[in-house]
C-alpha cells in the first residue's frame, strides 16, 4: 500500500493550495482517507476526513469554511483544497486511510484509526 502525497509548498497569507493524495493497494470506494498535519514542536492532528460509504466529510473547527476535501474515484485520488491559508496552517500534511466504522464521526480524528500514512508534504504560509 502506498499513498503519495502532491502539491505542498509555500504560499502567502490568504491564498489558496490544493493538495492531492494518489493512493495504490487501497481505493477511495473502500477506505475512508483523511489529511492530518504536524507543525513542528507539536502532535500530528486531524484536519478532514471522507468517508466512503457517502462520502460524508468532517473537517477540524480550525478548517471549517477554508478547507474541502473531496475524492476522485477515476484517479484513486484524495484532493484537499485550501483557501485563505493562515500562518497557523504551515505545518507538513499527511494522508491516511483507515476502514471506516460505524461510528466514523466520532472517531475519524484519531490518529490510531488509521492503518496507513503518506510521507507528507510540506506547506508553508508566510505572510
């Protein structure tokens, strides 16, 4: 299984990054996937997760209304779509993909729910 994170790199205060996950061995029709990101000094937290039973998306209160994630079945491919970046958000992002349970809007945020990690891929945003 791999899952290689795209489209890192560094923007200014306001502007808008999209970043995509291309996954092999796991599928978007099968695995829930998710971003997290770690500044540094600091834990790895959750961003977004979708869900692929209907593609219900969660988003961290920090993203919610800049942040949208969404998936590319075609292309196997997560896609996270940042806009009105903040220094806050400089950090390194990484893609998961976890099995969805039932309770996936309780737990999509926990790290250990998920079975396997990008590389990352750095973002920064200076002012």
């Amino acid at each position: 299984v791999q899952l290689v994170e795209y489209g890192g790199g560094t923007v200014q205060t306001g502007g808008s990054l999209t970043l995509s996950c291309v996954a092999s061995e796991v599928t978007v029709d099968n695995w829930a996937f998710a971003w997290f990101r770690q500044a540094p000094g600091t834990e790895r937290e959750a961003v977004s997760s979708i869900g692929n039973r209907d593609g219900t998306t969660y988003y961290a209160d920090s993203v919610k209304g800049r942040f949208t994630i969404s998936s590319d079945r075609a292309k196997n491919t997560v896609h996270l779509h940042m806009s009105n970046l903040k220094s806050e958000d400089t950090a390194v992002y990484y893609c998961a993909a976890g099995f969805e349970t039932m309770d996936w809007s309780m737990v999509w945020s926990r790290k250990h729910e998920y079975d396997y990690w990008g590389q990352g891929t750095q973002v920064t945003v200076s002012s």
